[in-house]
C-alpha cells in the first residue's frame, strides 16, 4: 500500500474545522474541497490519485489560505482507514467534518460482469464507506459533535436494471444514513444522505456509461449539487435529492407502482 502525506502550513492560514473528503481528485469530491476551502475550512483529501489531489491541494493553499493535507489512500483496503484515522490523530488533526464520497458505478448485464468487479463496487460503496463512517463517529461522539455527509443516488431509490449492483449498494448507504441520522443525533453528531441524479463528472465514464440524449439534459454540474450537499448538511436535514428534475424523479418513483418506475428509468437509461 502506497501512502503519502504532505502538510503545508503558512502563517497567514484560517484557522478552521477540519473536513475529511474522500475522492476528493476529481467530480463531487473535487467540487466539496472547493466550497469548503472557500468557507475557510481546513481539508483531509483522500483518493489514489497523488498527482491531482496535489496539484488540488497547492491551488486550494494559495487561493483560499487554508490548510490542505493529502493523503494518497486506496479506500478498497480496510486496513488503511484506520491507519489514515492513527496518521491524522498522531497529527493532531480531528475530523469536523466527514464528507463520505468515494464510490464507483458500472452499467451493464449482472450475469456479463466479472464478478471481481461487482464485488469491488461492493467493497468500496459498502464496506469501505461503512468503516470510513464508523472509524470517524467513534471520534465525533469521543468529542460529541460532528457532520456526516453521505453520498448515495438517485438510483439507490429503486433497483435499476443494468445497474443492480451499484443501485443496490447505494440503497444500502440511503438507509444507512437514515437510521444514523436518527442514532447519531443524541450524541450531537448530524448524519444527511445526498442523492444525486446524473451529474458531469468522471462517474460515467468509470462506470462505461451509455449516456443518452434525455440524459445528457438531465445532467446537473457538480457545483449545484455539492451545494445542495453542504446547506442539507448545515441544516441538519435527513436526506436530500439536489435540482429539480431530480426531485421530481424522485417524487415519481415514491409514488408510482414498482413496474411503472422501473420501466420507465429501464427506458430512460437504455443505451439506444
Ligand atoms: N456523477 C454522478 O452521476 C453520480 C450520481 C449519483 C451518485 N454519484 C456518486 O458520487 C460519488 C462521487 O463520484 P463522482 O461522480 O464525483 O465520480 P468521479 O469523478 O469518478 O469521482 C470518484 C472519486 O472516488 C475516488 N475513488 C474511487 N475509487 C477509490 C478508492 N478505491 N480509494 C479511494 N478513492 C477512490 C476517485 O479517486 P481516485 O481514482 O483518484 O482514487 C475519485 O476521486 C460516488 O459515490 C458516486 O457513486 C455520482
């Protein structure tokens, strides 16, 4: 396992809540590092990629003066979520914030896929998102106070053909968010899931997505959602699905039988 650290300190850094941000080299996490550096916070940005996590992080340092700490984690390897908590702890750094967002995705036929690359997105949607959040809630309630953010899906909202496991695996991160929200409210720590549709990000490309044309005007750019992100977390809300298309998708698949929203996301989604 490859790790680096690299810390920068100036005297004219804010001084600020540190926020954790996983997969913060590209799309979403990329897109929360910005919003939060410009809030004035200092950042954890955890992802693979050393080179754009710090290139990231220098732009963030001289933009903003915040304190920016990288650290190259691969998230699929449970051993290194405790060894990056131990790191930041010997550091002195506890997290404030927790914006829980590494995933990946893949669209094809279940049966097709390796199942190495099923359970992959299973290792990294589920378990690694599930110690991440444990590890740093033990430390908020040590403190007893802390924000969770969760990232999930639209797609967690119903089982999509062609996307079963990754659809699967974000309806698990939804419900865990939803019951956590509640359990983690008494020691002050605020849990809130986000469901994004399909935004402008590397998700699809990852994921060999056939992005139609109905899609494409479907897709929101990452900016709007984290911010969505960000204002449902400040206040304390459960769950929220960001931009109005979404929302009414959601609200659709709420309150229409199962055969009619799955035929027409089955529709919706389908490569031609
Ligand atoms: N964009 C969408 O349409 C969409 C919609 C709904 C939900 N989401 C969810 O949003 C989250 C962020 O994805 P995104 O859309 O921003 O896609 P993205 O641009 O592909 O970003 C994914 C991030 O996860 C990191 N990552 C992947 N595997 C990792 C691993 N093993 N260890 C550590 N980091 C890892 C990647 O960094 P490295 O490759 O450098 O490790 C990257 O920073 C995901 O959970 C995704 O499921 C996306």
């Amino acid at each position: 396992m490859n790790h680096n650290s690299d810390v920068y300190m100036h005297t004219q850094l804010k001084t600020s809540t540190w926020v954790l941000i996983t997969g913060a080299s590209s799309g979403f996490g990329e897109e929360f590092a910005r919003q939060y550096a410009k809030q004035g916070h200092a950042l954890v940005l955890v992802a693979r990629r050393l080179d754009r996590l710090q290139a990231l992080a220098e732009t963030l340092r001289q933009e903003y003066r915040v304190e920016v700490v990288v650290e190259q984690v691969d998230l699929s390897d449970l051993g290194t979520i405790v060894r990056l908590q131990e790191r930041l702890r010997e550091r002195g750094i506890a997290i404030d914030i927790l914006i829980n967002n590494a995933g990946h995705g893949l669209q094809g036929p279940f049966v097709d896929a390796p199942l190495g690359a099923a359970l992959s997105m299973v290792n990294l949607d589920i378990a690694s998102l599930t110690a991440v959040t444990h590890v740093f809630a033990q430390d908020m309630r040590k403190r007893g106070r802390g924000k969770i953010l969760l990232v999930a899906s639209l797609l967690a909202h119903l089982g999509v053909e062609n996307f079963a496991v990754y659809s699967a695996a974000k309806a698990y991160v939804l419900r865990l968010g939803e019951a956590l929200h509640r359990e983690l409210k008494s020691d002050g720590i605020t849990v809130t899931t986000l469901s994004p549709g399909l935004s402008d990000t590397g998700f699809a490309k990852t994921a060999q997505m056939k992005v139609t044309p109905v899609l494409r005007l479907l897709m929101m750019p990452p900016a709007p959602v984290v911010r969505v992100g960000i204002r449902s977390l400040d206040a304390g809300r459960m769950s929220v699905v960001p931009g109005l298309p979404n929302k009414v998708m959601a609200m659709f698949i709420w309150g229409t039988p199962r055969w009619l929203h799955q035929a027409v996301f089955s529709r919706v989604m389908k490569a031609q």
